[in-house]
C-alpha cells in the first residue's frame, strides 16, 4: 500500500466521523474539487470503491498500526497551520 499523505489522512479521519466532502473542503480551507481528488487517490491507494470500504481499511491501517496517532495530530497541526496562513494570522497575533 502507498503511503497516504498528511492532507489525505486528515480527510479520512472526517470521513470516517461521518462528513461528506463538501464539508470537509470548506472546513479544512479546500474547494470540494480538491478534496474530491483527494478522497480519488486515497480509493486507489487502498484499493477500495465504496466510501464504507474506504472508511474501513483506514480504520483498519489505524487499527494496525500502519498510521499512527502521531501521523493523525501532524496531519491536522499541518491543516490548521496551512488555514492560518491562508488566511493572513501569524504567530504574533496570538
């Protein structure tokens, strides 16, 4: 299996909660059609063709160790960092 990326696990971890994609870009600063191709790759890095399954070998990957809870919190500083950025907050204003 390919490695999913920091963005790629952050969108797994809400579609595992339960959001849809539309939600998940305007929630993590994205267009829907970004996340669309995002949640693309990460159908065929895990080889899976229904949103279900796809939830299910990334609980599995979790489960197992593959990602780690590390990976989870850098995915999501990594979004949080790249939101704050885009929208002009620095560290100063803090």
């Amino acid at each position: 299996m390919a490695r999913l990326s920091a963005r790629e696990i952050q969108i797994m971890e809400l579609v595992c909660k339960g959001h849809s994609l539309k939600p998940i870009a305007e929630r993590i600063g994205i267009s829907h059609h970004t996340a669309r191709s995002h949640f693309d790759t990460i159908r065929l890095k895990l080889h899976a063709h229904t949103r279900a399954s796809v939830a299910a070998a990334y609980m599995r990957l979790r489960i197992q160790g593959e990602i780690s809870d590390i990976e989870v919190a850098y995915a999501h500083r990594d979004a949080i960092l790249e939101v704050t950025k885009r929208k002009g907050v620095s560290d100063d204003d803090g």
